[in-house]
C-alpha cells in the first residue's frame, strides 16, 4: 500500500513538474515512470486493438525486447530541475515495470506453448476417438460376422418339390442366393394377396353386374319395341280384315262347339283360300309373263318403228337431194309428190303410235285391276252392317 502511495505521488509531481517546464521528452518519462494505460509491449492485451490497429503487426516488429532496454543515464535523461529522490523512484518504479513486463512475456510464451499443447492434445484426442469408433465399427461388424458364420451353417432340409421355387439346374441347383421363407410369411403374404385380389374381383363384379343391367334394359327396350311394331302390324290386319258374317258371330260370342266347328270351317276356308290364293298367284304370275312377253314384243315393234322412221328419213333427205339437182318445174312437182308421200307416212305413223297407246293403256287398266283384286276390300262389310240383322 505504501509503495502504490509512493508511485501515484511521484506520478502526480511528474506530472506537474512537466507542465511547468513544457518539456515533451519529461512528459513521456514521468508516463513511462507512472505506468501509462497504453504500453508498447501490450498491444494484445489493449481491447478492440487487435481487431482495428492494420499496423499492429510493423509495431510489434519495433517494439524492442527486454535485452534490448537500456538503463537510464541521469546526466543524459534527468530532466531540468528534477530533484535526485524523484530521479531515484523513477528508476525503481521503471526496473519494477521492466520486470514486471518480463514476467508478462514469461507467462504469455508459456501460455502460447500451453495452447499449442492444448490443440496437439485435442488433435490426438479426435485421432483417438475416431480410431475408438472405427474400433467399435470394426468390432460391431466381427461381431456379426461371427454370429453369421456360427448359424450359417449347411443343414439338409427336405422340403416338398413344390415349395422349391428356385429354378432348377440340370446337374446341381446353386441354392447360394436362396432364402427360406417362414411358412407364416407365405401365408400372410397369400391373405394379403387374397384380399386385394377380393377387393378387384368384387370391382369387377359390380361393373358386370352394372354392364348387365345395361344390356338387359337395352335388350327390354329392343323387345318393347319389337312388340310395339308387332301390335301395330296386327292392327293393321285386323282393320284390313274381311268380316263375315260367321266372324261377326264369333266376336259377338258362341259356344265351345260353334267355335269349334267355326274353327275347323275357318281351317278348312283357310286351306281353301290358300289354294285359290296359290292358283291366283300362278295366274297373276302367268298374266305378268305374258305381260312381259307382250312388251318386249311392243318394245321390238317399236325399236323397227322407229328404224323404219330413220330409214324413211334419209329417204325424204335423198329425194330432196334428187329434188334440188333437178329443174325448177321438175322439182316443183317431185316435192309435191314427196310432201304427199311424207304427210301420208305422217298420219300412218300417228295412227300406229295412237293403236300402241291404247294398247298400254288397256294393259295398265287390267294390271291395275289384277292389284285391286290381291287387297282385301270392306264394300260387302259396309253393304251388310247397313242392313239389319236377322
């Protein structure tokens, strides 16, 4: 306590002493004797210096090492009216500093020594833990291999052919790459199996059934339809049919026996009408033959008509070639006779053409009339409903 007293009241009278006597080289002594906050040698150890100072490494190459400090000279370096006692506690203060940055730089070498041990430590610990590790893996996997090699052992099985499923050889099957399966495995894999297959065929089935459902609403609609066209038809029959007097009896109602008799009287009119519808038919047909025999004759007729015409024509053409060639008085009577001889193959031709069309027309009025005669008619229907009943 009493040393730091004497320091701080040597500092101050340095102080003082310097502003007094204005002198530069004064003021730095009394700072170096008083132990200035900023020192040369402890640039590190100054907060933020190292991280702003861009010249911190050119003033630790000048800062002069502890061999390198010289002692003070009080001829030289005593200030002007600095007494011999302050002189004195200057350069005990300043030994003391010096020694004291020696211990510093001591310490800071065995510092650094102790932090480059530290990181060759650490360094050798990860190499060791790592060498650990790769240890455990080395161990881990032997120690696999080991249970592996004690229950993989060859051991004959007999086993059925059809749960083989490896692909057989021809000499010797390699069952190296074989697995053997748990038969509850297989079983679960199968009910899985199963029950996904279920769950598709029951898909499939309701789009059968829906598709089904389809086609026979299709095919109802097609056989409605069908029906329909039937019950038309039969409409159609019915009002084209010709009724009688025993049919009108037999919609009015009557006994079993009179419709049987009726019936076997309408089978035997039946087969009756076949026949006469049959014969009627051959006649129809035999008609048409003819028909068609006669037009091909008329056709004919008419092809040698109309070849007799041409034939006429250049005829006419040649005569009035003649006619022209010859006189005036010549050709005046030659084309009165031609002009008579063409008016009168005129009127033979028109008169030809007139008997044909009569002809055709005949033949439709009779081919008209066989057709009227193949519909049913309701004119003796109508004559007996207006007269009354007996």
């Amino acid at each position: 306590t009493d040393v730091a007293a004497d320091d701080d009241a040597a500092a101050h009278e340095a102080h003082e002493h310097a502003a007094h006597a204005g002198d530069t080289n004064v003021f730095v002594a009394a700072a170096n004797a008083a132990g200035a906050e900023v020192s040369r040698t402890d640039l590190d150890t100054v907060p933020g210096v190292s991280e702003v100072d861009p010249f911190l490494e050119a003033d630790r190459a000048a800062i002069p090492t502890v061999d390198e400090v010289q002692k003070l000279d009080a001829a030289v370096d005593l200030p002007e009216g600095m007494g011999f006692n302050l002189w004195d506690r200057l350069e005990r203060l300043r030994a003391d500093k010096i020694a004291k940055e020696e211990e510093v730089a001591t310490k800071k070498h065995e510092l650094e020594e102790m932090e480059r041990h530290l990181h060759a430590l650490e360094t050798e610990d990860a190499d060791v833990e790592a060498a650990i590790m790769q240890l455990e893996q080395d161990s881990i996997a032997f120690l696999d291999l080991r249970q592996k090699e004690a229950w993989d052992v060859e051991v004959p099985i007999k086993l059925r052919q059809g749960q083989i499923e490896v692909e057989q050889a021809a000499v010797v099957t390699d069952f190296a790459n074989a697995l053997f399966v748990h038969r509850d495995a297989v079983r679960n894999l199968n009910t899985e199996i199963k029950k996904l297959g279920g769950e598709k065929v029951e898909i499939l089935r309701e789009v059968r059934d829906f598709r089904k459902g389809i086609a026979e609403l299709l095919w109802e609609n097609e056989r409605l339809a069908m029906e329909g066209d039937d019950l038309v038809e039969r409409t159609r029959e019915f009002q084209l049919l010709r009724v009688t007097k025993d049919l009108q009896k037999l919609m009015r109602g009557g006994g079993e026996d009179t419709q049987l008799a009726e019936v076997s009287q309408l089978e035997r009119k039946l087969e009756s009408m076949g026949a006469s519808h049959d014969a009627r038919v051959a006649e129809r047909e035999r008609q048409l033959k003819k028909m068609q025999r006669l037009r091909a004759e008329k056709h004919s007729e008419l092809m040698r008509l109309r070849m007799q015409i041409e034939a006429l024509e250049a005829t006419v053409s040649e005569r009035e070639t003649i006619a022209q060639i010859q006189s005036v008085n010549v050709e005046s009577s030659t084309q009165a006779a031609t002009r008579v001889h063409h008016v009168s193959a005129q009127r033979k031709l028109k008169s030809l053409i007139k008997m044909q069309g009569q002809e055709i027309e005949l033949l439709r009025e009779e081919l008209d009339r066989l057709r009227r005669r193949t519909f049913p008619t309701f004119t003796n229907y109508e004559q007996a409903r207006r007269q009354p009943v007996d």
